[in-house]
C-alpha cells in the first residue's frame, strides 16, 4: 500500500470547516438545532473555531439536487489555507455522486485532516486517490452533538488521534456500548442513552504478529465505488489490514458472503494481512455475520491463518475509537491485542 501524506496535528485554535457531502440534514429547520449543539461542542471541548462552507446547511433538498455544490464545499475547504481540518456532518447514501466533480491535485497539495464515517467512506477514498490520509471517526450530527455529552471514549480518540503526534498505539475495546436510537428533537437531548456491557474483541482465527496499514470503511458504501475510478488498484490492498463495518441499514448476512466473495474473486483477502470487523448495528446477526466471514475466508477461500479482529469498536455504534488511513497497524493475535504503531498526524 502506498505512503500516505500524514496532516498536520489539529491544535487549540485552528480553524475547521463542516461540510455536508451526502445528506445535507444539518441545514433542515428540523435539525438545524442539533448541527449547531454539535458546533458548541466542538468550540467548548476542543477549542476549534468551526466555520460552515457556503453550501454546508442549504439543507437536504437542495444538496441533494447539487452534488456539484458538495463537491466545490470539499474542493473550497482544501483550498482554504486558513481551513486546518475538515469535519463531516454526517453520512447518508450517494456522495458517490460528487465524484466527476473532484479534482484530486487539490487534495495531493492541500493535506489537512478529514474525519468522517459511513458515506464518508467515498471521501476517504478520495483522498486516498490523492495521497492523504484522513480519519474513520465521528461526525457532527450523531457523535459531536450526542445525547447530554460527548462520550468520553469518543473525545479521548479524537484527541489522541487528531490533536497527538506520538504513536497512538494499544486500540482497547470500550467497556461499554449502545446502539440504541433516541429520535432527533430538542426535547428529547438530555435522554441518556441506555448502555450494555462491551464483550470486547473476538479474535476469529490467526496466530503471531502481523503488521499492514490501514483501509476499509462502510461496506454497503464500499459496494458502491466498485468498478469506478475512485476503485484502487489491487496492488494498493496488498499487505494491508482491512477494516470493514455496517451500517445502522444491518444488511442480512447473505450480503456479507456477496461482498466478501467479491473481495475473493479480486484477490484482495489472498493479499492483505488481516481483518478488523466493527460491531454490527445494534449487534443485530452478531452471530450470524460471523458465520458469514468463516463461511467465505475459511471454507471457500481457504484462508485459515488470516487474522480476524471482530467486535472493534468502530462505526454505527457508539463510543467509537478513530481509526487514520495508512497507518501502521499491528494484531498481537497470541496475546489479542491491535495497536496503531505510528501517529496519524505530523
């Protein structure tokens, strides 16, 4: 996998911009509300001074219309040397569309952080194709403007991750997960979310060390930059570690043998080092999304000594740990622990 620009470390102060580059409900009248607690936090926790793009809060229907206007809010931020880092709002469904309206030279001379999950998954391969690395991690509407706080988890990722440029090392599960949904009104922000007890990871199958960098995202999402230019070559998957997740949609587990057979058929699983698998969305096929991996790894493609991290603490549920793309990551599988081995930023 190729060497990833690393952006600069965020810092008390800088200058952030949010974007909306898939469904703009952060600029509903509805939501409005919810975007601008997320913004507070942000200034109050981290102390970033959070500006808008012009399109970021035209609201859902007119984002919708114009991924055009997305992409030149993407493109703009880049530009923006007073801009140190850029924020997703949220995820959605088709921000593959921005696509014909990137300009990946843009993203290669302006390195700055992108952080984002879900649909971001395509701007994280946009800026792949470009040559930076961005951050797996959370967004403005659902974790920055979470129920009573931020989850400490949450933020201590964020800024270990962000604002640190010493090796992040040990990922250790949270001890406490939920996935639950509290509706998005005003009135209902100061309703906790109900929390279980985190089993921590599963180590599937594998043995010794192994070390890979970085990539992965939303898997509904990765399914739909298949076969685009924004897809990369097969060389760019070699000895890499792949992080894969679902989304709050819980795709049944047959997807889950469509898409890793796809992955196969590749030769991308021959090629890569290991596996790090997120929580499925309210645990929903728990069980049965990890038959689905064995069926297809172990029984098809043989592949018994690939290691297989599952029940990370990343995507759809909440805390959420923030993962950088490219970065050097190591499985201890005899002793079952994943470290990040460098910084994520400069």
């Amino acid at each position: 996998m190729m060497n990833l620009i690393k952006p600069q470390q965020l810092k008390k102060g800088d200058k952030i911009a949010t974007v909306s580059l898939s469904w703009g409900g952060a600029g509903d009248s509805d939501l409005r509300w919810r975007y601008e607690l997320g913004k507070k936090r942000l200034h109050e926790e981290f102390y970033l001074k959070v500006v808008e793009m012009p399109n970021t809060l035209k609201g859902s229907d007119y984002l919708y219309n114009h991924p055009e206007k997305r992409a030149e809010d993407l493109m703009d931020a880049f530009c923006d040397r007073s801009v140190k880092g850029i924020f997703s709002c949220i995820g959605g469904s088709e921000s593959i569309r921005m696509l014909p309206y990137i300009d990946f030279d843009v993203i290669r001379n302006n390195p700055k952080v992108f952080i984002g999950y879900s649909d971001s998954t395509i701007t994280h391969f946009m800026c792949l194709k470009g040559g930076l690395s961005s951050f797996y991690g959370a967004s403005i509407l659902a974790e920055f403007a979470e129920n009573i706080k931020v989850f400490d988890f949450t933020s201590d990722w964020i800024k270990r991750v962000l604002f640190d440029n010493s090796p992040i090392g040990t990922i250790k599960p949270s001890d406490m997960w939920t996935g639950e949904l509290i509706k998005w009104v005003e009135s209902n922000i100061e309703i906790a979310k109900v929390m279980s007890k985190n089993q921590g990871y599963e180590f599937l199958q594998g043995f010794g060390k192994v070390r890979g960098r970085l990539i992965g995202g939303c898997m509904e999402v990765l399914e739909m930059m298949e076969s685009t230019s924004l897809w990369p070559a097969t060389e760019v998957f070699k000895d890499a570690i792949l992080f894969f997740e679902t989304s709050e949609d819980t795709p049944e587990p047959d997807y889950i043998e469509y898409w890793l057979r796809n992955y196969g058929t590749q030769g991308i699983l021959q090629n890569i080092k290991a596996i790090l698998w997120g929580k499925p969305f309210q645990e929903k096929y728990y069980d049965e999304y990890k038959n689905a991996i064995k069926k297809v790894i172990v029984d098809e493609l043989g592949l018994t000594n690939l290691p297989i991290v599952y029940n990370m603490t990343f995507g759809h549920n909440e805390p959420m740990i923030c993962l950088p793309y490219g970065s050097l990551a190591e499985i201890d599988c005899d002793q079952q622990i994943v470290s990040i081995l460098d910084s994520g930023v400069e």
